[in-house]
C-alpha cells in the first residue's frame, strides 16, 4: 500500500511501490532560531530527495540520523556538500533530468525559488521531483508559479507548499491562493498542503492551521475536482485510491 505521512514543514515521507524516500529530512526540535512542538522520526527510508540547500530543508544535524550510504538526490552543484558531511552516493541533477533512486524513477523538475546557505555560499538551483510510480506524484519543495509548470501534469498527488515560517512569506514561495492556482496548472487527482503551521521564533505565537485551511477553500473555489487533505503532523494519508 503506498502512503504519505506529513513530518512537518516540507518532510515527507513518501511510501511508493514499495520505496520508501524522505524529502527535505528537518527532524529536530531547534533550527538556529526556529522552534517546533516535538522531534520527529521518518523510521526506515531507501532514499533521500532534497529540494534545495536552504537550512530549514537540508540540515546536516538531522541528515546525520541516517545510514551515510543511502542515496541523497540534491540540486547540481550542492553535492559537494553532503559529500564531505560523509555521504557516498550522492546524485546531482538538473531540472528535467530523469534519475533511479532505490528502483523509483525520479524526474528532477524547476522550482522558482532562489537558494543558497549564506553569502559567501555558491548559489544552486531549487528542485521539484516527480515520482513516477503508481501512484505519480509531484513534490514541489519551495516554489513559486512558473512557466512549464503545466507541463509538469497531470499527476496523481500533489505535495504543495502554502505557507512559510515567518510573518512575511517573501518571493518565491506560494501562498494558499497561488498553491490553489498551482492546482490547476499541475490537475492532480489530491493535494497535501506542506511547509505551513510547524516552525516558530522564540516570541512568535504557535502556529496555526490558517494556511492550510484557507488554501482548502482556495481550492474549492479554484479546483474544486481535486480532494485536498490537510494533514497533521505525524499523520499518514494511505494512497491506494489515488494511483
């Protein structure tokens, strides 16, 4: 049977065809300055997908509760990176660049997001990856609207993010309306909003469900054949009836 289960933020735990592969693995209680309820544990995985190399999606602290010979699948130009933290099947790619991760095919795609780890860090393109399997499914990691991404669809399920961490969601990134929007650009059949309600700053409220809710009834309005479910953090949505 395959599944989802949402671990926060934009980590995913994606169950397909018998592969099991985590994105964008952020599974500790602090990062830097952000704060979440609890610690999280994506158990036995076959594969790692990384979007991009900003520190809320790729952090070296929690990529090192894995076995260092998994396979890690990271923009071009940032496997160095995960070379040196020990890693030793590390696959690069490119935007439309097909790969095999743990006997899944893996269609690297664009994401409008600009990335790097500081200022003195070389910049490397973001990333989406389309999982071919049964069912297919898309994983945006940080992105905006872009041009092509139509040609992206139609998939099964859509993993979308709708929100950020901060009180401004600066460009780049899509908000519950633009998500919504993205919906009918890539026509899944179910969407699974991420990247919302589970970091905070040490004086900031706790987050919230607001952006997921409100990219709920965007979708409604805007795409109103696709089944939107809102996860909690832990929660595992089974996908059999999705492929």
């Amino acid at each position: 049977m395959s599944g989802l289960t949402w671990l926060g933020h934009s980590t995913v735990v994606i169950d397909v065809g018998g592969t099991r592969l985590v994105t964008d693995p952020v599974l500790r209680r602090r990062l830097w300055h952000l704060r979440r309820e609890a610690a999280v544990d994506p158990g036995r995985v076959d594969g790692i997908l990384v979007s991009h190399t900003h520190f809320d999606h790729l952090d070296r602290a929690s990529l090192g509760r894995f076995d260092r010979s998994l396979p890690v699948v990271v923009p071009r130009g940032a496997g160095g990176l995960l070379r040196r933290w020990g890693f030793s099947r590390v696959l690069e790619a490119e935007a439309g660049e097909g790969l095999e991760l743990a006997g899944l095919a893996v269609r690297a795609t664009h994401a409008e997001h600009a990335s790097s780890r500081g200022p003195f860090s070389p910049r490397t393109a973001s990333l989406g990856f389309v999982l071919e399997g049964s069912p297919a499914l898309y994983f945006a990691g940080d992105t905006d609207l872009f041009d092509g991404m139509a040609e992206l669809g139609p998939v099964d399920v859509a993993v979308l993010p709708v929100s950020g961490w901060g009180s401004r969601l600066p460009a780049g990134h899509l908000d519950p309306h633009g998500a919504a929007e993205a919906l009918r650009l890539v026509r899944p059949k179910l969407a699974v909003p991420v990247h919302w309600g589970t970091f905070r700053t040490p004086f900031a409220a706790r987050p919230d469900d607001r952006p997921a809710r409100e990219f709920a009834r965007a979708a409604a309005e805007l795409a109103p054949e696709v089944d939107v479910r809102v996860l909690a953090i832990g929660e595992t949505l089974a996908l059999g009836d999705a492929g």
